[in-house]
C-alpha cells in the first residue's frame, strides 16, 4: 500500500551509477509487494473484516520494524513526547484511514480498479499541496488534475454516462477514492510536519499510532462483524500484509530513498498499479475492463501533465 511518507526534496542524496544499481530494483520490489497486498486483501475479504486487516497489519509491521531502528529509539521517544498529537493524527490519516478504506473498497470492487484508482494520488497531492502549503499549482499541473480527475471518475461511472448524470457510484470504488484522497493529505501533512527524524524510524512511529487509532473499529468489528473469526486463510493473508507486504516493504522503499532519492524513488510508485493489474490477472483471474483503460489512460495522461512537462521560464530581456 502506498503509506509510506515520502522524504524531503533536500534530502535527497546524489544518485551515481553503484547506488542506482541498488536503488532501482529496491524501489522495485517494493512496489511489487505493495501490490500484493492488494491481492491479498482481496483475497482475504470475504473473510476478514477491514479494520481487523488493518489493526494487525499495522501492528506487525511496527513490531517487526521496531528493534531495526533500535539506535533511534531515544530520537523517537523524544518526538512523542512533544508532539504525540501531531504523529498520531498523520498516522490516522495516511495509515489508519488509507489502508482501512481500501480493505473496505476491495469488498465490491476488483483489486485491478483499485490501483488504477490509487494511481491518483499523487495527483491529489498536488492539488492538496495548493491549498494546504500554499505550493504553485501553475497551468499544466491544474490541466493534468483535470484530466486524472476526469480518468478517476470515468472508471467509478463504469464508463456508463447515466449512471454518472443520476451520480449511481460503486460504494467500492469511492472506498477507494476515499483512500486516494487520505494518501494525498497524509503526505502533505507529513511534508508540513516536518518532524526531523530520519524515514525509517518515522515509518515505525507512524505504524504505532495507525495501529492505535484502528484498535477501537477492530473491537467494533470483533462483536458485530461474523468475519472477525481467524482462520488459515487470514493467518496467511496477515503473515504477507505483515512482513513481505509490509516490514519488508518499508524497508525497501526507505532503502530506495537512500539511493535513488524521493523524486526517483516516488516515481516509480506508478509499477504499483501495472503490478496489481498483473497479479490479479494471475492470481484471482480478474479481467481489465474498457472503462479501466480508458479511465487509466486519462490518469496516466494527467500524470505526465502534471509532473512531466516543466513550464518555460521567462527569458530575461536584452537592453
């Protein structure tokens, strides 16, 4: 899933030709794994009830996590105790809201739909960064969101033009867009933080406080959802969610970071969503629908506005 905070532009390191050969295919497979938990939340929701998915994978991670960034501990407990309410509110925001909605999506809708609607995000953060940090949003990047945006709801009206006008929309999917939503403004909260610690110990804190604010839904869940029984099959879902899907997921992209830099590392985020559709072909044998690939070539259309094409700077005049 992509709740992972992304680095600040000025700590980015100098990427050389050894550390790309490190860094591109950490960056890699993180997003592979990322995608599998698509699949196996889907896999698993018939099952498993979301906020239980989420509670425990969150948990697990963390605890998986925790004694690797043990010589931060002291950094981090300071962190907490001066700004606790701060941490625990982004971590609810991108980890706890993020990942929960989506559990709640894959429940009525496919996992292919759903990365191609997260693929959005990015997008949103844009838009989000306008109005939160007062970032430029300037001409091309407005023209780009339009068009995601125009991509995002094609693929929720199922490309069905009366349901749009009569606004009949899959719960599922704005689930999903929902999550989309939580992502951008978790990672500009996260930007406007600026706690001051390094990003793996950060991705630990935020793990915790995700998990905290999730427990009160799972103990809603545990008395009123009849999914909230374990069997193999969630003991298998949650063995992946937590560690290849998760600890080892961070990890990786905070490796990446380390090598490739945020810009790089982010970039290759947009994998995520031909890696799921891949994997749900492979695995749940889920279909690309017409409206998918229209919708995602609109997205796609609006990222490279957005982020590809640079306005020309004004040229200075010759007296």
């Amino acid at each position: 899933m992509q709740a992972v905070p992304i680095a600040h532009e000025a700590a980015q390191p100098a990427v050389g030709p050894i550390s790309s050969l490190t860094g591109y295919p950490a960056a890699i497979l993180c997003w592979l794994l990322s995608a599998g938990v698509y699949i196996a939340a889907k896999w698993v929701a018939p099952e498993m009830p979301p906020w239980g998915l989420c509670f425990w994978r969150l948990t697990l991670a963390c605890a998986i996590l925790l004694p690797i960034v043990h010589r931060h501990h002291g950094a981090m407990i300071g962190l907490l105790r001066t700004r606790a309410v701060e941490v625990v509110a982004v971590g609810a925001i991108g980890l706890t809201l993020c990942q929960g909605m989506i559990y709640h999506g894959l429940n009525d809708t496919n996992a292919t739909t759903a990365g191609i609607i997260m693929a959005l995000s990015p997008v949103m953060t844009m838009v989000l960064a306008r109005f939160v940090l007062g970032e430029p949003l300037g001409l091309w990047k407005s023209l780009g969101a339009l068009v995601a945006l125009a991509g995002m709801i094609f693929i929720v009206a199922h490309g069905n033009l009366t349901a749009l006008l009569q606004l009949e929309f899959n719960a599922g999917e704005l689930w999903i867009v929902g999550s989309a939503f939580c992502w951008g403004l978790y990672t500009v909260l996260l930007r406007r933080a600026k706690f001051g610690i390094e990003l793996l110990p950060m991705v630990v804190l935020l793990l915790g406080a995700g998990a905290l604010v999730a427990l009160p839904f799972h103990l809603w869940e545990l008395f009123n959802d009849e999914r909230s029984v374990m069997n193999v099959h969630s003991i298998l879902a949650l063995a992946y969610l937590a560690g290849p899907g998760g600890a080892l997921m961070y990890y990786l992209y905070n490796k990446s970071v380390e090598t490739l830099g945020a810009s790089r590392a982010s970039m290759l985020l947009y994998l995520q969503t031909v890696f799921v559709a891949m994997l749900a072909y492979l695995l749940l044998g889920e279909d690309l629908h017409d409206y998918d690939l229209i919708g995602a070539a609109f997205i796609v259309a609006g990222i490279i506005l957005a982020t590809v094409i640079k306005p020309r700077s004004a040229q200075p005049r010759v007296a």
